[in-house]
C-alpha cells in the first residue's frame, strides 16, 4: 500500500515523519511545498499522471487565521481550491484513492453548549473557517472516498501552537 502525505513539514506532516521514522514503515511518500505545490492546478495534474497512491493525507493548509482575514486568496488556494486540484486529478487518475483531510472546527461559529455532531450545520466566523469548509465542500462532492477530520487545536515540539506559548509565556513572565 502506497501513502501519500502532503504538507509534511508542517506540524503535523512532522509529527507523522517522525512516527513513520520510528516504526521503520516503508512505501510511505512524503512531500512539503517545496517538492509538491498544491496551489499549481499544472503541478498537481502532472503529479497525480505519474504517481499512484492508495491513501493520500492532505496535512497542507494555510493556518494563519489572522492572516487569513486580508489574505484570503492565499487561505482559500491552499484550503479550498488545491482540494478541487487534488480531487479532479484523483478521480482521472485513480478514482479508488482515499483521501484524509485535516480540517478544523473554525468551519462553526462556537456558539455550542455540547460536543459538536456532525451534522452540524457550519457557520464560520472567520475567513480562515470559510475557506477551510470551502475546501470540505469539494472534497463532499467528488467521487473520491473520503474522510475528513475536523481538530481544534494541534500541538507539539514543532511549529508554532497554543502549548508553546503558554510554555514561552509562563517563562517570560511570573503571572
């Protein structure tokens, strides 16, 4: 079985090399920006005709929320559009594909007094929220076969999260 993860120098992406590492798993294929532009329609095309996978785990996204707010072209082609790139490619070139989605709960408006359901009607707030659920619905109406998981906070000893800046914080500072 061939698995594909997109975005592995992000924070997450890290976190599934390391695992990847640890066990000694092979057919295992990672690819950051920098090999694998999922803004490019051309390059995404190209990638799926000569490369076959079984799973495909997208960990790409653009995660600045607040950045997101007077950049959201940028949000919405990495969190929308390289999803509709990703699908149409798979569906030419093999249709029977998985595709696991990294998502997030910026798709609603927290306006919730219990754990939300799926079937939740989403209600983002934020820029970063419409373009991430912009990418869930094309991933919804492809033929892929697909999962999306929606998390709310990740953190670890890479990248920027909320533990480390709270870890950063209560360093700096004695309240």
């Amino acid at each position: 079985m061939k698995i594909l993860v997109i975005g592995s120098s992000g924070q997450l992406g890290t976190e599934i090399f390391n695992l990847h590492a640890s066990l000694n798993l092979s057919d295992i294929f990672f690819y950051n920006k920098d090999k694998l532009d999922v803004s490019s329609h051309e390059i995404i095309e190209t990638f799926f005709t000569k490369n076959r996978f079984d799973i495909v785990i997208n960990c790409a996204a653009y995660t600045n929320v607040d950045q997101a707010e007077t950049n959201f072209n940028d949000a919405k082609s990495i969190n929308a559009d390289s999803i509709g790139y990703i699908c149409r490619s798979l569906e030419r070139h093999k249709p029977d594909t998985i595709f696991i989605h990294l998502s997030t709960d910026y798709i609603f408006d927290g306006n919730f007094e219990k754990p939300i359901l799926e079937e939740e009607i989403p209600n983002p707030l934020s820029k970063y929220g419409k373009s991430k659920l912009l990418g869930e619905e094309i991933l919804q109406k492809s033929s892929i076969p697909s999962v999306i998981i929606r998390v709310s906070w990740l953190y670890s000893i890479h990248g920027n999260n909320f533990l480390k800046t709270i870890i950063n914080l209560s360093k700096k500072n004695k309240s």
